[in-house]
C-alpha cells in the first residue's frame, strides 16, 4: 500500500468498516489502525476481534497518498482520528528522508479528544516538521491555553500565500468541504487539495 491509504476491516454481518492504515509502508506487513470505540458497532467490531482472535482486512483502497514524494512543502490537516491518515504521511516522509516542510494541523472539539500518539514528542524534535494542536470548542474548566478556533482559520493566520503547498485533509465531508471553500477562498488552487472525502462522498456538481 502507499502512505495515505485505507483499509476495510471485515466484520460478521455487516458491512466492512473503512480505518485509514497509520502505520506507513516500510512497516511491512505490521498494520497500525486509529480506532475511536464511540459508538455501538465500532465496539462491537472490537469485540468481535477479540474474541476471534483474528481480524480480516482488504486492501488498499484511496487514492489521496504519497505514491511520489512532493516537490514542496506539505500541509496536512487532519481532524480526531484522521490524524491516523497523517500519521502514515509522515512517517513515510521520515523513511524516505523528505527535506520540505511537512505542517501538520490536528484539531479536536475539546482537548480531552486528543488521544495519546507516542511519536508526538519525538515528532516535536523533528526539524522540518510543525505541529499545531487546534481545539474548536473549549470549555471554560477545560484548562486549555493553546490555539483555539477552526483549521481553516489557524492555516489561514498563518500562511500568507498558500501557492506552492501539497494539501492532504482528512475529516468528514463537511469538514474538509468547508475548509476547501475557506482555502480557496484565500488563494489556494482546488486542485492543491487532496482528501479521501472527494472520491466517497462528491459534492453535487
């Protein structure tokens, strides 16, 4: 599979769940998932697995990835677990030694939703790698002192000139289509962004 891809892991009964792959290509054939057990059939698919001992998956599937490295900064933008599409993305940059920026935005609702990632501190001494946690609905006993707000709006602050960067967003279908509007809307060409959204869930032309 190419870093970016996704999976769909099979269950008893029921349609196959769709899990983008975390773990990037030269981890073999050892498959990293990011699983958020919210609701009924998620969990029930764990369990499933559990008791079998045995998960069955096909692949790959998605066709936002890195077959080819980039000639340019990469902007990802990734919303709860999407952050697993982006996981894959740059660990698979580190591997095959990327030198271009790589900025990654992971925004949450509350910050209790981010979720423990044990690269993280290691990809904080990176240096061509910039993370920003976002976090759009903060409460007050929360505790939270760091950015506040919408994707859009933190790459928007920061990027003047948004020409020349490879965009990948990972997210629901009103996610990334508000933040492509929101992009485009500040000078960024459509064709620069590249989500998963696009191709299972097209906007009405």
């Amino acid at each position: 599979y190419h870093a970016g891809q996704y999976l769909l892991l099979e269950r008893a009964g029921g349609r196959p769940a769709a899990f983008s792959i975390a773990s990037a290509p030269h981890a073999g054939r050892e498959l990293e998932l990011h699983i958020l057990a919210r609701d009924e059939a998620t969990r029930a698919l764990l369990d499933e697995i559990r008791a079998n001992g045995l998960a069955r998956v096909q692949l790959p599937f998605g066709d936002c990835h890195l077959a080819e490295l980039p000639a340019g900064p990469l902007l990802l933008l990734a919303a709860g677990t999407g952050l697993a599409q982006m996981h894959s993305l740059i660990e698979h940059c580190r591997a095959s030694g990327f030198a271009h920026p790589v900025h990654l935005y992971w925004g949450v609702r509350r910050p209790q939703d981010f979720y423990r990632l044990p690269v993280w501190e290691e990809w904080r001494s990176l240096p061509n790698l910039f993370l920003h946690p976002v976090v759009s609905d903060p409460q007050p006993d929360d505790g939270w002192s760091g950015r506040c707000g919408l994707l859009h709006q933190a790459v928007r602050a920061d990027f003047a000139d948004l020409r020349g960067l490879h965009v990948y967003a990972s997210g629901s279908p009103a996610m990334v289509y508000a933040t492509l509007d929101a992009l485009v809307e500040a000078g960024m060409d459509a064709h620069q962004m590249r989500a998963d959204v696009f191709a299972y869930a097209p906007r009405p032309a």
